[in-house]
C-alpha cells in the first residue's frame, strides 16, 4: 500500500499527462482538419519571422543595436537573454503559423495590442525613449493584421 501522498502525486501526474495529451490531440486536429486559414497563417508566420530576427539580433549583436535605441553597448546579460526569450517566443509563432492553429493566432491579438499601450506608458513616464514607439508599433499593427487575416479566412471559408 502506497502511502497516500505517493498517490496523491501520482494522481496529479496522471492528470497532467492527460492535460497535454488532449492540448496536443486538439492541435493535431485543428491542423488536420479541413478548414485552412492560409491569410492567418501568413500573418503568423511572418510575425514569428520577425520575432526570430529580432531576437537573433539581440542575442548575437546587442552592442551594435543598443546605441540605435538610445542605450549605452554596456555588454549587459539582460538584453542578450532577451534576444533568447525571443527566440524562443519565435518558434511558438512560426510553428503555430504553419500548423494554422487559430486558437493561437487570436490569443495573440490581445498580447500584442497591448504592447503599443504598454510602450506609451514606459515613454509618457520617461521610463524608455522615445525609439522605443517602434517596437509597439510593429506589434500592433501585426494584431491588427492578424485580427483582420482571421476575419477574412472565416469569411472565407463560410
């Protein structure tokens, strides 16, 4: 007999493992299935590229960004751990991208509308510099242009 917080855990494993099966089941059929979001998938994708590129650029060549954006090349970790945080962040957008997943696209929409809101703030209260706009500019207009893609792929497809 198993002491009961043994089964206690091993109960919950189960039911994790259960969790992600089903996430990734739900995945494979909505990348399976017959409805296809081609104009989603562009605008993921190509974010996701630009995430990848973004991100490169800051884990391999911060010191000769940093300056462009008003900040001092100080060799500082952060901005190189950044770039992997990024990097990282990429393959989520590409790999959904190519799999069509349209959950993912639409949780996407919210995140990166905030990111104009967020930079405005940092910049009104002088916390970044005005080069900094740029960064959530390009995230929303990429929301934007996912927002649309989705609206035109239901159109569409219905």
């Amino acid at each position: 007999m198993s002491p009961p917080i043994t089964h206690f855990i091993a109960e919950q494993s189960n039911v994790l493992t259960v969790w992600h099966c089903s996430i990734l089941e739900g995945m494979l059929m909505e990348a399976r299935s017959s409805q296809r979001f081609p104009v989603t998938q562009r605008s993921i994708t190509f974010f996701g590229a630009y995430v990848a590129l973004m991100g490169t650029i800051l884990l391999l060549f911060p010191n000769q960004v940093l300056p462009f954006f008003g900040l001092p090349a100080e060799g500082e970790v952060w901005i190189r751990l950044l770039g992997f945080v990024l990097t990282c962040s990429s393959v989520y957008y590409i790999g959904a991208g190519l799999l069509q997943w349209l959950p993912f696209a639409k949780w996407t929409i919210f995140t990166r509308l905030a990111a104009p809101l967020v930079v405005a703030a940092l910049i009104i209260t002088q916390n970044a510099p005005w080069h900094f706009a740029s960064f959530g500019i390009v995230d929303g207009l990429g929301a934007i242009w996912t927002w649309l893609a989705i609206r035109s792929d239901i159109r569409k497809a219905s």
